[in-house]
C-alpha cells in the first residue's frame, strides 16, 4: 500500500439519483501536510462541493486519503488542485469546487480555490 496519495485511494458508489442535481457538501477541518520548504507543517479547512454524476465517494475513504497528505511536502496550490484531480478522476462529478482554507503561518493567510464542470 502506497504512503503517497492516490486517486484510486477514493472509493466510488452508485449515486441512486444520477438524474437529479443535488449538491453533496463535505469539510475537512483538520487536513494537514507539510510545507515543501521549511518541513514545518500546514493546516487547513479543506471544503469539497460536487454535484454528482453516476457515482459518488465513499466518505471513509476519503478520509484515508487525505490522512495520508500528512507527510507529504506539497504548496497550498498544488494540494487543492490534486484533490480535484484525483476526485475527477475517481467520481466523474457533473461539478466540482474545492476550497483549501489554511491556517495562517508567519503572519500569512491562504485560500485556494479550484473549480471543474462538465
């Protein structure tokens, strides 16, 4: 098993209403990885919200994905912008929008913001 995060780490399900568009809202208020430069570590709010096509993902799973960002030296950009690209790939969503919300460090504050629609 792979320490690294991996789209296929995501486990997908059958979405019962693939003809309905409903929003599914989900937070990680206590992801965290490690800033690439100094090793210190970087946390955030990570906000998920998709509009689901034929599947969605399974929440525990996705919990041991992003549990596995911990060590891991990644930018803020560059985080938000794999989660999204990894749920892409797993999900296929209709519509996809991922926040990343860090904690300020060293008297700076991010947010990361990456969208994908059909």
């Amino acid at each position: 098993m792979s320490t690294e995060p991996q789209y296929s780490d995501l486990e997908i399900v059958n979405n019962d209403y693939p003809d309905r568009n409903y929003t599914i809202k989900v937070e990680v208020p206590e992801f965290n990885c490690v800033c690439p430069r100094t090793g210190l570590p970087d946390f955030a709010n990570i906000k998920i919200n998709y509009i689901p096509d034929q599947h969605i993902v399974e929440l525990k799973s996705l919990k041991l994905y992003m549990v596995k960002f911990r060590n891991i030296g990644i930018f803020h950009e560059h985080v938000t912008n794999r989660i999204l690209d990894d749920f892409i790939k797993i999900a296929r969503p209709k519509k996809i929008n991922i926040i990343g919300d860090f904690h300020p460090r060293g008297g700076i504050k991010t947010s990361v913001e990456a969208s994908w629609e059909k």
